[in-house]
C-alpha cells in the first residue's frame, strides 16, 4: 500500500511539473503579446526575459517546431549554419552577429534541459526566442 502511495505521489508529481513550469511571467508574456509573438503549443516556459532571450522546451522534434514557426512567420528569413537555426525578422542573407539585432528564434536540441529545468527526460527541443529593445 505504502509503495503505491509513493508511485502515484511521484506519477503527479512528473505530471505536475511541466504544468508548473509553464506559468510565463506576466511581463514577459505582455512583451511577446505586443510583438506578435506566439508561443509553440505545449512548449513549457523555463526562463528568461524577451530582450535577452526566453527559454522553453518542448518533446516534439525541432523539425516540427521549425516547421510550425516557419508557417507562422512566412515572411522571415532563416539563418542555418554550424549546426544552428534562426528565424529572424529581417532581410536574408544576414550573419548571426546582425541577426540578434532582430526579433529571432532559435530551435535546436538541448539534451541538458530536463536536468536544468526539472522537466521530462523527453523535453530537449530548446525554443529560444529573443525580441531585442
């Protein structure tokens, strides 16, 4: 009895967590609200400020996200190179040192994100997006 007690305890609170985690800060989502930026379905808030840069992750493949992104924003550009992918407001053709000068996003696998942020061992699609003032 007492050993089922702890699994449950301990399936709720696995459960409980992305859920807790989720909870963006009034602020930082009042500054994604006013650029227009969404927020990729089910991705779970980790830390952050838009100006410098807000983390989430997500289960689903950075593929999947990319896509979601990219049909999201049609008219920005992407920046793919040394492994790194960046959606960016601004013209194509623009280097990684320009692009932080626009609204960005950046996806890539993060296999350190459920050890840093306490989510699921699943959730390494890292979602980094940065609305610079």
């Amino acid at each position: 009895m007492r050993k089922a007690l702890v699994v449950i305890l301990l399936g709720l609170l696995t459960w409980a967590v992305p859920i807790l985690a989720a909870d963006i800060p009034a602020g930082v989502k009042a500054d994604l609200d006013g650029a227009g930026i969404e927020v990729y379905p089910g991705a779970v808030y980790c830390i952050g400020s838009a100006d410098m840069g807000v983390r989430f992750a997500t289960k689903d493949s950075p593929e999947a996200v990319r896509e979601w992104f990219r049909k999201k924003y049609p008219g920005w550009s992407v920046r793919e190179e040394f492994g790194m992918w960046t959606l960016y407001d601004g013209p194509p053709g623009k280097d990684f040192g320009d692009i932080v000068s626009f609204s960005n996003v950046n996806v890539q696998t993060n296999k350190q994100l459920p050890g840093w942020h306490s989510l699921p061992e699943d959730m390494t699609t890292e979602i980094l997006i940065a609305l610079p003032q």
